[in-house]
C-alpha cells in the first residue's frame, strides 16, 4: 500500500462496484485503490446489494469505508451524504460523480420524454447538485478536487443514444465553468472520458463478439477494463494533478482520434 491519498477523504458517487470478486466500475474500483493508499472513502450509491458488499469486503480488508444509498438526482440525499461524511471524517477532499444510466438503441424518434429526462437528470442534475453540495467544505481544507466521469461520447456520436450523449457533452463543459468559478478556491473540476470499457455497465451489452468487434476499432486494440480508466481518475484526484483544471482527460484507447479501418 502507498500513501498517495492518506488523509484525504473521498465520496466516490456511483462507486457500488468496487468488490474484486465480482466485475468493477472504474469508480468502484478509484474507491477501493483510494482507501488502500491511506484514504477515507464513502461510497454513495442506489445499488445497495454491491455497495454493502463492496464496503464489507473493504472493512474486512483494515480500510476505511462506508456505503450509503443515494440518489444523484436528489438534492437532499447529497446534503444528507455530505453531512454524514464530514460528521464522520470531519472534511471531504475529493468527490468522483460517476453514476450514470444508458439509453443504448433509443433514436430521436424513439426516446420517450421520461427516458430523456431521466438520463439527463442523473447525469446533468447530478454533477449540478454534486459540486454544489461538495464545494463547501472543500473551501474550509483550502481546496479540493471534483472529477466527472464524462464519456469518449462527449466527443463523438453515434445513430443512436442521443440523451446520453448530448448529457456526456454537458458534462465536460459543466466542468469548465466550474473550474473557473470555484479556481480561486482551489477547487479543480475535471472530466474523465472513458471509451469502450468492461464493466457492469456494459456486461450485458458487450458479449465476446462483440468486444472483438469493437477491438478493431481501437488503435490498441483491445476494450477497456476498469483498471485502465481508474489510473486517469486517480491522477486527477490526486496532488499530482494540482495544476490541472477545467480539463478533459480522454481514456479511450485511441478510439476518437481515429478515423477508423479504410478496408
Ligand atoms: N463502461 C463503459 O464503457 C463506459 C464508457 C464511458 C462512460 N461510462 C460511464 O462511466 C460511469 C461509471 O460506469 P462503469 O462503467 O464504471 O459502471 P458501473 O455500473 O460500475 O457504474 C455506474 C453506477 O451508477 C449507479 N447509478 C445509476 N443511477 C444512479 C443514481 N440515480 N444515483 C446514484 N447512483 C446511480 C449504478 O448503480 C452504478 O453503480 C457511468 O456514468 C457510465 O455511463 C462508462
């Protein structure tokens, strides 16, 4: 173990999985990565049954953890998750928002006007209501880091899942104006723009043929796993990134730089 966040505390939202016995989120797994370098983490979620499990397994293991079930979307869960952690660890330094939901085959033409407003809420409403409830006692430490797990889909689309991107595009210039208003806090606000990646936002969608499929188009080759997206978030929660704000860190194994294979 190292000490690269020891006596930082961090609420890691839409981290639930982060148990190693079962296939991890890359937030879930910046979680646990974060509580074996010496830090506090909580876990806020609405997957109760994997953030009890991946909390357990944690607390089993000498780290510091706690799950609570949350909401993004509602602004009295957030107080309520921020409350909690400081009356617990008595300050917050780092707030990863991941959560997310897709809309994976919806057209313009199909989305319902629920499905829409959900994906957008979760997404949009939740990073809003996320960086309003953290910057606070972020302040009082003098500073602190938000990332914003984004997506390659910021970037580039496709002929279908139009709320999701349109959200994901929201969200790297969200992070902008806020890395501009809470700078002089020294608050830094990033996004993480992950490609295609394993984990069990994908598991259903992404079945051995598929993968392959996707691999040809990426230049190296290979879908993502967890851990390749959680080093990039780590790095911009971390010191080491102390001069990097407003940014978008694209994790994508080259995919949007590409025009793609011309046979
Ligand atoms: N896996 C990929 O290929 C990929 C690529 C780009 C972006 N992303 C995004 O990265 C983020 C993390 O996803 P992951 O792939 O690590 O999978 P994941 O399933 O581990 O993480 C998503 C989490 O969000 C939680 N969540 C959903 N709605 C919520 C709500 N209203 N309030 C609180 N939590 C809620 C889910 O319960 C889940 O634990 C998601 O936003 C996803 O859209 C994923």
């Amino acid at each position: 173990m190292n000490n690269r966040f020891e006596g930082k505390v961090a609420l890691v939202v839409g981290g639930a999985n982060a148990d190693e016995s079962h296939l991890l989120g890359f937030a879930g797994l910046s979680a646990l990565e974060i509580a074996r370098s010496g830090g506090k983490i909580i876990i806020g979620d609405i997957d109760d049954e994997a953030g009890n499990r991946s909390v357990d397994k944690m607390k089993k293991a000498g780290l510091t953890a706690k799950y609570v079930h949350m909401d993004v979307t509602s602004e009295s869960d957030w107080s309520a998750t921020v409350e909690m952690t400081l009356s617990l660890y008595g300050r917050l330094d780092i707030m990863i928002m991941a959560a997310g939901i897709p809309d994976r085959g919806e057209t313009i033409d199909t989305t319902e006007v629920d499905k829409w407003r959900q994906v957008m809420d979760v997404t949009n409403l939740g990073m809003f209501l996320g960086t309003r409830a953290v910057v606070g006692p972020m302040r009082k430490n003098g500073g602190g880091s938000i990332v914003l797990i984004s997506s390659m889909m910021a970037k580039v689309v496709r002929d279908q899942a139009n709320a999701y991107a349109t959200s994901r595009a929201g969200m790297t210039h969200f992070a902008r104006s806020a890395a501009v208003q809470y700078g002089p806090d020294n608050i830094r606000v990033n996004t993480v723009l992950p490609g295609w990646t394993l984990t069990p936002f994908t598991s259903n969608a992404f079945d051995a043929e598929w993968m392959e499929r996707l691999a040809k188009r990426v230049p190296l080759r290979r879908v993502a796993d967890a851990s390749d997206i959680a080093g990039p978030i780590l790095f911009l929660a971390s010191d080491e990134a102390k001069y990097v704000t407003g940014s978008e860190l694209l994790a994508d194994g080259g995919v949007t730089g590409w025009i793609g294979p011309m046979d």
